[in-house]
C-alpha cells in the first residue's frame, strides 16, 4: 500500500515538474508554434495545444499498461500520472479556461491563488515574457493578493 502511495505521488509530481520545465523552456521555445494556440483566443473547441494532453496521457495510459501484469512501479506512476492529468483539466481546462462552464470563478484561497497565477501567465500572447509556468508550483505572492 506504502509503496502505491509513493508512486502516485511521484508521478503527480513529476507531472509537476517536468510540466513546469516542459511548458517554459520547450512549449515556450521550441514548440511555441503548437503552444501558441492555446496563448490566442480560439474559435473551436479543440486547439492545436491538446496534442500536448494527449502526449502525456499516452505516456500515463503506457505505463499502466505495461505495469498492470504485476502491479509494480510503472502502474502506479500510471496512475499518478492519471490522477495529475484529470485534476489538471478540472483546475487548468474548466476552472481556469471555462471550456466547459462547471464552476464559478473559485472562492477557496488556494483555487483563487492558482487561477490568478495562470491568469498572470496568460497576461501575454507573447513566446519570450511569460511568467509562472507551473499549475500547482506558482509564486507565493498569488496566494497572499486579497481582491
Ligand atoms: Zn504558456
Ligand atoms: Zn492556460
């Protein structure tokens, strides 16, 4: 059971963290001609940018896949991973983005520190000055800003 908890929670937080580095030196670089889609008001419902979602959520459907037979590591970072990606699209796609129109602007003080930092990021539609990349991991000051 301890030994589930441990790979969840690695895998939710290397989602974290690779995402954070993924999203400011490769989506923000590289990969900014697909990213960019999601910096731009869009017409459809889909964007170029979900690629990225759907890369991850292969990687996570993987190794639960390969991990299933004995239950091992790679099945629970499967599921970490999962578990990262479904709160991701509630907080980041629905909370944040209203792709669909579940909730009202947040009023818990943690939901309402992540929604201003990603709000801060999306204060440009520029490559090069974004800020606060991560979706959990974001500066202390959005959590502290009464409004
Ligand atoms: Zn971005
Ligand atoms: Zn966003």
């Amino acid at each position: 059971m301890m030994y589930a908890i441990i790979f969840i929670v690695l895998g939710f937080a290397a989602m974290e963290f690779s995402g954070w580095f993924i999203h400011k030196y490769i989506m923000h670089g590289p990969l900014w001609g697909i990213h960019k889609t999601h910096h731009q008001a869009s017409k459809s419902f889909f964007e170029l940018n979900d690629l990225f979602s759907l890369l991850f959520g292969s990687i996570a459907v993987l190794l639960i896949f390969l991990g299933v037979g004995e239950l091992d590591f790679r099945f629970w970072m499967g599921v970490g991973i999962s578990l990262y990606g479904i709160s991701y699209f509630i907080i980041h796609d629905v909370l944040v983005h209203r792709r669909i129109k579940w909730f009202d602007r947040p009023k818990s003080s943690f939901l309402l520190g992540i929604f201003k930092a990603h709000q801060a990021h999306h204060a440009t539609n520029k490559k090069n000055d974004a800020v606060s990349f991560g979706l959990f991991v974001v500066p202390k000051k959005y959590f502290k800003i009464k409004s």
